[in-house]
C-alpha cells in the first residue's frame, strides 16, 4: 500500500509539474484534474471516505467551470519571462525548504499516532455524545459547529463578491439616479460651487 | 408552463438529442444521490457539502444539455440567491436557538436511536440547511461564470 501512493504521489508531482509547464490552457486544467482525483484515492485509501467524496465532486464541479471558463476564452498561450533572480531564489528557498521539512519530519511522531489527546477523546466519545454515528459529521456539526459556521460566512461572503465581480456592467446609470435622490455631489455640481466663489 | 418548458426542451438549444436523453436519465438519479448524500450525513460518509455539490453538479448538467432557458426556468438566480441566503440564515437560526438550552448551537433536540435516519438532534437540520446553500451558491457561481455577464447586462438595457 505504502508503494502505491509512493507512485500515486510521483504521479500527482508529475501532473502539476505538466500543469504548470504546458501552454495550451485546457490541458493545463486537465492535468490540474488528474492532480485532484489523485488526491481523492489517496484520502479514499488513507481512509478518509468524507473527505474523498468531498474532493472528488468539487473536482468534476470545477472541471466543467474551468473548462467551460478557458474555452470561451481565447487565450491559449501565456507569455513568459526568463527571469534568472526569481529562478534562483526560488531554487535557494526550495533547498532550505527541503532542509528543514527534513529536519521536522525526523521529529514527528509515527504516522497515525497523534500527539493531541484531543482528536482521541472525540474518536471515543463522539457516538455518544452527539448521536451521529459518522464521526466526521459529529464533529464538524456538533463540537466544531462554530468553525462550520465561519465555513459557511466565508462561501457566503465569496458568493457575493463573485456576483459583485463578475458583473460585466457596472449598474452606472443606477447609481446616477440614487445619487439624485440622496443628493451626493457629482464633480459637475463641486465644479459649479466652486465657480461661485 | 408545461408547454413551454416541452418548447424548450425540444428546441435546438444546449446539445445534441443523445445527451439530452441521457441527462434526462441520469438527472433524477442524480438528484435523488445528492439529497441521499445530504439526508444520510450523519451516519454514512458526506454530508450537507458534498451532497450539495452533488445537486448542484445536477444543475450544472440541466445547463449544458439543455441550455442557460431550462436551467434558469427551473432555478433562476433570484432563487438560487434566495435559496442561499435562506439556507445560511437556517443554519444560524438553529444554531440561535440552541440557546433556549444553555449555549450556541447546542444539539438540544434528543439523539434518538443510532444509525436511524431521525436521530443525532440538530445535525440533519444543520445538513440541509448546508445542502440548500452550497446547492444555490455553486450554481450561481456556475451560471454567473457563463451567462450571468449577458443576462444582466441585458437586463440593465431594458431597464435604459
């Protein structure tokens, strides 16, 4: 088990790493694709069915979005920069990074052994304490509701802005008439008072 | 109604006739998946999210095989903005009320008996008020990344 996601892992590395070289977008958005259904049989095999399902339907969701999004556009080639700074400092940085990543691994404890006692308290006492028989769900819904809630504020505040964003047209003339009504002073009106000085 | 939305099916708009039969078959047991998913969330694996991405997932197939008409006369974005605000209004409500016994979101309904569909208190309630908001919030997400820019727009130059 432990070889088959060494190799689903080099397949998911191998997937960005195409995402990001390629030029034509839509393969982009595929291989971004196959980075993601890697991920779901990954939580599936690590046994995590909530979160693999979770992953796999906003998966095929923004598939179609991305899909639908880069071809109505036309967009197909992204100009690039040999830029050898960035190249370099990213390179540095990614070698420390892997120094120290090495490092802290070293010191974590074996997997599945968790140091909090806190996740182990919830494995044990959640059927009880909250009726759910789906750990998941009890603890997303009963001892971390309020974290939920804040999920919930943070998809409801990026609707809004989507929808505030995505407007080709602003409602200009709208607005024209509202600050009539209120009175708010256009430019012309702060020009001709400043005239009458 | 009807007549028109028989119009609308049987016009050249969306894909071709093969899709279309097929998104009629597969539509139903889509939905009927995704509100299982949503329903069952406290004993089997998913919940409100992934179910409601489900359902949605519905609406985005309703779109592409038969056109922005059919989808919108089903869920326009009106509902869809009132079916997400009314669900994240739920969800807070039955957290506020958790109140009448002691604290937020208190699960002051009994647990009932396990693995039964009515049990585990406010956790089902809270499930679908998530379905019903991540449901409209994609699909309007959806519908205001494809069409929603001319449909507005339009509707800004009827008002000129």
């Amino acid at each position: 088990m432990d070889l088959f996601l060494l190799i689903l892992m080099i397949f998911m590395i191998v997937g960005s790493v195409i995402a990001i070289e390629t030029k034509n977008l839509l393969s982009s958005v595929i291989s971004v694709g196959v980075v993601g259904f890697g991920l779901s049989i990954v939580f599936l095999m690590l046994g995590a069915p909530d979160i693999a399902i979770t992953q796999m339907v906003v998966e095929i969701l923004i598939l179609v979005i991305l899909i639908r999004a880069t071809i109505t556009t036309d967009n197909t080639a992204i100009e690039r920069h040999a830029d050898t700074f960035s190249l370099v400092s990213s390179l540095v940085f990614f070698g420390l990074f892997l120094i120290f990543a090495f490092l802290a691994v070293h010191d974590l404890r074996p997997f599945g052994e968790l140091l909090m006692r806190v996740s182990q308290t919830y494995l044990e006492t959640s059927a009880e304490k909250t009726g759910a028989t789906n750990v998941v769900t009890g603890i997303l819904l009963d001892f971390r509701a309020y974290d939920t809630m804040g999920e919930a504020t943070v998809l409801f505040t990026s609707i809004v802005g989507a929808f505030v964003i995505l407007r080709r047209r602003g409602r200009k003339h709208k607005r024209e008439r509202d600050t009539e009504k209120v009175g708010i002073l256009q430019d012309e009106d702060i020009k001709k008072d400043f005239k009458g000085f | 109604m009807g007549d028109i939305e028989k119009e609308i099916r049987e016009s050249k708009a969306g894909m071709t006739s093969i899709v279309k039969t097929i998104a009629r078959f597969a539509m139903g047991i889509i939905i009927i998946f995704g509100a299982y998913i949503v329903l069952y969330g406290h004993v089997t694996p998913g919940g409100g999210f992934a179910g409601g991405v489900i359902l949605a997932c519905g609406y985005v197939i309703l779109t592409l095989a038969f056109g922005k008409d059919l989808a919108l006369r089903k869920l326009s974005d009106q509902g869809a903005s009132i079916m997400d605000n009314s669900g994240a209004l739920a969800f807070l409500v039955i957290g506020l009320l958790g109140f009448t016994g002691g604290y937020f979101f208190l699960n002051f309904l009994g647990h009932g008996e396990r693995f039964s569909l009515f049990s585990a208190g406010i956790i089902p309630l809270c499930n679908i008020a998530i379905g019903f908001k991540v449901t409209a919030s994609l699909f309007a997400i959806f519908i205001a990344l494809s069409i929603f820019g001319k449909f507005v727009s339009g509707l800004v130059e009827d008002e000129e």
